[in-house]
C-alpha cells in the first residue's frame, strides 16, 4: 500500500517580479511549491519515497537503509518517514563526519536516524557500505530495505509522472519546466509525461553523467528517449556538487529579493541559475509559460560549508 506523504497536488505560486527581473511578462513565470507540505520540512524526494516505503512494505520491511552526502535531502526526508511510519532508519553518508551537525544533519539527529559515515578515504563507496550495512542487520534479525541513492529508481521515478500530470492539468499550455538534476529520478518522471522538449534539466554535478542517467531512467520507465534529445544545462555546476557556484549564489539571492522565497545552494539555486541562465540566452522568453521546480532542500542551505 502506498502511502501519502506529501500533500498534493502542491501549490503554483506565480513569480511576477522575478519574471520581469528575467526579461519575461509577469504572468509567464511560475513556482511550484513541492517544498510545502508533507513532513520532515518537505521536498521532492517524498514523492519518491511513497513509491519506496509500499515496496519496503511489500517485503515486509522493520529497517529502512539509504544512502546520501552529508547534507542529503533524501537522507533527511528517509529519516523524516521512519519516524513517521515506524521504521527504524540508517543513514550511509559519504566523506568523515564533521565536528559540528548543522543542516540536515541536526535534522537528521533530531528525527532518530543513526548516522554511519564513509570516511575520509575518498575511494571508499557508500554503496558498498550500505550493502555491507544491510547485511549486518540481516544478521541481526532485521528485516531490511534498501533504498537506493537519491530515492531514483525506475519505479521512483514515476512519483514524478504524477507533479507531472498535475502542471499539465494546472497549466495546459506550459511550454517550459526547470528542474535540478541530482540523481536524475525527477527529471525523467516529468519527461515521461511532459516530453524532453518541455523539461530543462539543470546538472549539480551529483552524477558522472546526467544526460545518460537520466535517459536510462526513462528507458527503464518504458518511455526510451535519445539521451541527445534531452535539455540539460551542465553549465552550473562549477567546482562541483558540494560547493557553491558564483551563478548559484546570485540566483539564489535574485529568487530571496523578488519573491522572497528562499532556495537551497546545491539543487534548486543552481535550477535558478539555469533559468536565469536561458531566459538570458533566449531559449525560455517571454509569452512562454514557464515554471521552475521548488524541490526543497532549505535545511541544506542552511549547513552548507560556503556559506556563513
């Protein structure tokens, strides 16, 4: 049975000065708000995770186990629906721990995840510690499931097809949708509804390749689609995944001085940049609807080692 974890469909907030601050008409910018609502501070992995805990259901599941960064949303939120749902929940993150738990790692904390760390070895994989994990607590008696990195699966990944379905409902002429591309689950739920000529994929840099993973996703999904045919702006990444891009910062205080809402530095900051980034290239202008994703993740923002 799947679970509702996050209220739906969510807000769309329109963005009049942000558009007009973009070159576009007030009315053609929108945002929608899958921060908002749910629990554990809210945020796009929720989708995802209904789709996991009915199959950590199905096998009759006591322990959740995933994989993240130190500062993962998804990590964060996993930790948020064992609490709720009863599950007892372990946290594999990548790197040393840090001396002080700020951001979603308080969180983490808070919401009773035990933390295990990967270490300061750079080639030490938290997947191959996640799978070691899960089989010491199978030793153990427990009844585990493993939720994959990112909460990105082929079957996770249809979470998406239903934000999907609800811009298409609420904006039958949407003609451009921006999202941050971690591990790609996202991304390829709206481009098995929406097509790839309407999502722009921003890259943050959390895997080798986006463009190819997404269009794996999409080929497990059933809906195969040419990984060149795919809109993907590898532009904002900068130093990499965990560090602020100059672009990001800018964006991200644009969105915080026009609407006063408030995104994080790693996803949404850098879908912001990519938006910020086409409408100034022409590709999105103006009589064009457009949204741009809120997918959440403030908590990061608020540890994130950039900043402060």
């Amino acid at each position: 049975m799947r679970p509702q974890l996050l209220d739906t469909p969510t807000p769309l907030h329109p963005a009049p000065r942000l558009a007009e601050a973009l070159g576009l008409r007030p009315g053609d910018l929108w945002l929608k708000r899958d921060d908002l609502g749910g629990i554990g501070a809210g945020g796009n992995k929720l989708r995802k995770l209904e789709v996991a805990i009915a199959e950590a259901r199905a096998v009759g599941a006591d322990t959740l186990v995933t994989t993240g960064a130190a500062q993962s949303n998804h990590a964060r939120l996993t930790a948020a629906v064992g609490a709720r749902l009863g599950y007892d929940v372990v946290l594999v993150l990548g790197g040393a721990e840090p001396e002080h738990h700020r951001g979603n790692l308080l969180l983490d904390d808070l919401l009773g995840a035990r933390l295990v760390w990967a270490g300061e070895d750079a080639g030490t994989d938290p997947a191959v510690l996640a799978a070691g994990t899960v089989a010491e607590l199978e030793a153990e008696g427990r009844r585990v499931h493993l939720v994959p990195y990112g909460g990105t699966s082929p079957t996770t990944a249809r979470g998406y097809a239903t934000a999907a379905d609800e811009l298409r409902e609420a904006l039958p002429a949407l003609a451009h949708v921006v999202v941050a591309v971690g591990s790609g689950g996202t991304m390829a739920g709206l481009v098995s509804v929406l097509g790839p000529e309407r999502v722009l994929g921003v890259d943050t840099g959390a895997v080798d390749d986006a463009r190819r993973t997404v269009a794996d996703l999409l080929d497990a999904m059933g809906h195969p689609t040419r990984a060149e045919d795919l809109r993907i702006d590898t532009a904002q990444v900068g130093a990499g995944y965990g560090h602020l891009a100059r672009s990001t910062r800018t964006a991200v205080e644009l969105v915080a001085r026009t609407e006063g809402v408030l995104l994080d530095a790693t996803y949404v900051g850098r879908a912001a940049a990519g938006l910020v980034a086409a409408t100034a290239a022409g590709t999105i202008g103006p009589g064009e609807p457009t949204v741009l994703l809120h997918t959440g993740g403030l908590p990061g923002l608020l540890g994130h080692p950039d900043l402060g």
